[in-house]
C-alpha cells in the first residue's frame, strides 16, 4: 500500500487547510486511515482516524476544530479549521489493516503544515 498526501502550507491562526490522502495499491486490506503529527522536538501523535464504517476518532486538541472524511474505500481529506500556532507540524498519512492495531504500518510522506500568529 502506497500513501500520497497532498495539502498543507502556510496559513495565519484561525484560518483554514486540508489535506488529503489517497491510498493505491492493496487497498481492499485497509480498514482505518487518517492522520498523525510531529512538531519539532514533539513525538509524533493522533491527529484523527477513520475507519472503513466511518467510525472517527479525534485528538482531545483537534475536536471540534477538525473534520475527517473519508471520500471513498481509498481516500480520506482534513479539513482543518480555527488553526492554532500549536498545530503547526509535520502532518502524516496512515493507514492501518483489518486486524491492525492504530497506527498501520503504512505511511506517507509527511506535509508541513505551518500556522503564524
């Protein structure tokens, strides 16, 4: 499974992005995509996650800010909104298998995604 991330960039706090992630190859083993972060110095960490019913699950930090959707069975868009200074990172696509416990194995290439105060 391959991941390709798109989106990102630079914005001013409160503003607004989205990202997106489309999944290719074995695909029908996917169960659950989304997106984890890593600020500098930070680990890296859930953002949210979707499953292949659309069971969603979202940082404490994000809810109600973020929204992710999944398009189809192979592609999944954020869409962030009131961006903070401190959602400033690197944002990666993941995606984890039937029976794969979260975070999957699979990842993409990470985004920056930058928010000036």
């Amino acid at each position: 499974v391959q991941l390709q991330a798109s989106g990102g960039g630079l914005v001013q706090a409160g503003g607004s992005l989205r990202l997106s992630c489309a999944a290719s190859g074995r695909t029908f083993s996917i169960n659950q995509m989304g997106w984890y972060r890593q600020a500098p110095g930070q680990q890296r960490e859930l953002v949210a996650t979707i499953t292949r019913g659309l069971s969603t699950n979202y940082a404490d930090s994000v809810n109600g800010r973020f929204i992710l959707s999944r398009d189809n069975r192979d592609m999944v868009s954020l869409q962030m909104n009131s961006l903070k200074p401190e959602d400033t990172a690197v944002y990666y696509c993941n995606a984890a298998a039937f029976g794969q416990p979260p975070p999957g194995a699979y990842w993409g290439q990470g985004t920056l995604v930058t928010v000036s105060s």
